[in-house]
C-alpha cells in the first residue's frame, strides 16, 4: 500500500512537471502583440484597459511612463503636460534636432524638452517594452508608434458628452460643470500633441481596428468580448 501511494506520489509529479513544461513552452513560443487604445476624457478606456491586462495577463503602460520621461528631462509631471499641450513648428524642433546631435558635450536635460523630443523620448521606451513582452498600451500616441507593426492593433474609445461628465463628476467629486471644463481642456491638448508629433487627428477612425462608443455598453461584457477575440490572434 505505501509503495502504490508513493509511485502514485511520483507519477503526479512528473504528470505536473510536463504540464508546467507544456505551458512555458505554450508560452514561449506565444504571438507577441501589442494594443494601443486611443481614449476620450472620461470615456471609461482607462478602465477598460486595466481590466483587458487582467483578463489576458498582460501589463498595461500608460501616464506612469511620463515620470521616466521627466525624470530623464529633470523637470516635474506638471511641466511636462504643460509642454506636451504646447503647438510647436516643425522648424524649432529640426533646430532641436540638429543641435541635439551637432553638440558633443549635449545631454538630455541641458536643452529644453518638446512635444516632439517628449513624444520620441516615449516611443523609445515603448518600443523596448514591447519587444519584450504583449503589452496593452494607453494614450501615448501608441496608434501612431506602432502603426507599421502587423502584430498591434488599435482601439479608439469613445462616449457621449453627458456620459463622460457623469462619469467624471462622480470618479473625481467635481460638478459638472468643472467636469466639462477638464474634458474639454484635456481633449483639447491631447489633440494638440497628436496632431502635433503624428500630423493626424486623434478621431480619424483609419488610425485603428476598432472604434467604440461605450455609453451604452457594459464594460466587463466588452472587455470579456476583447479578450476573447484578442486570445484568438495570440493563440
């Protein structure tokens, strides 16, 4: 009796060992893909990201990136949006540029960052990270990082106006009132850096895959739908 329980102590063993060989080499050899969601003010893709990186296991990059960045710069969060919300000409940043490079004793922090310089100073990190790992990534420009790569694909969030007040008001405790005033100025200096570092519109539908209103939809049901019809392009 005790040498049938310990061959059988053995055998699940060895059964467990090859299942967990199975499944690292499952996940190995897995397709590494990237989704970029694109998102309005108040929309609720934040959200659906995070949720989407639980359901797929994957790790979801947004606006933390921007504290490397500004790290790298030397200058606080703050600036940084002030500057990324700025509308520069393509002339002041090639003399950036060109300086940039021209310079050898530059470093990064000794010339005074662009949208451009914080949009390339991102896509670096983000190019890195990806080529590591699936990954979700929010905002950032990320439709436009990865627009040549077959293996992201691209999903633009949206809702009503009088949701997204909703929703905002009530996640923040504001009134509606000042609700509607940061939708409007983020929208604002989204789209400004957008069509500042990529020369297209943020709501142009030929940047993605898929574009939603999720007013009226269910989060958890639409992230079960994406996940389910994300593993299929993994598996």
């Amino acid at each position: 009796m005790h040498s049938d329980r310990k061959h059988n102590n053995i055998f699940r063993s060895a059964l467990k060992e090859e299942i967990t060989k199975r499944q690292h080499e499952k996940l190995t050899h897995m397709k590494k893909i990237i989704v970029t969601i694109n998102r309005e003010c108040g929309s609720g893709g934040g959200t659906i990201a995070t949720l989407l990186g639980q359901k797929l296991n994957m790790k979801v990059y947004g606006r933390h990136l921007l504290e490397s960045v500004a790290k790298e710069y030397g200058i606080t969060m703050e600036e940084m949006d002030s500057i990324k919300a700025q509308k520069t000409s393509w002339w002041d940043d090639f003399c950036r540029f060109y300086q940039q490079f021209g310079a050898a004793s530059h470093t990064v922090g000794s010339d005074k960052p662009t949208p451009t310089s914080i949009f390339y100073a991102e896509s670096r990190l983000l190019r890195a990270l990806a080529e590591k790992e699936s990954c979700i990534i929010v905002g950032r420009a990320g439709f436009h990082i990865f627009r040549d790569n077959p293996d992201a694909h691209h999903i633009l969030i949206t809702a009503r106006r009088e949701n997204r007040i909703a929703r905002l008001a009530s996640k923040y405790h504001m009134s509606p009132e000042e609700a509607a005033r940061t939708i409007d100025r983020v929208d604002r200096e989204r789209e400004t850096f957008i069509t500042t570092v990529a020369q297209t519109s943020r709501y142009d539908a030929r940047n993605y895959n898929l574009c939603l209103d999720v007013s009226d939809l269910d989060i958890n049901l639409l992230t079960d739908f994406l996940a389910e019809n994300i593993r299929k392009v993994i598996a």
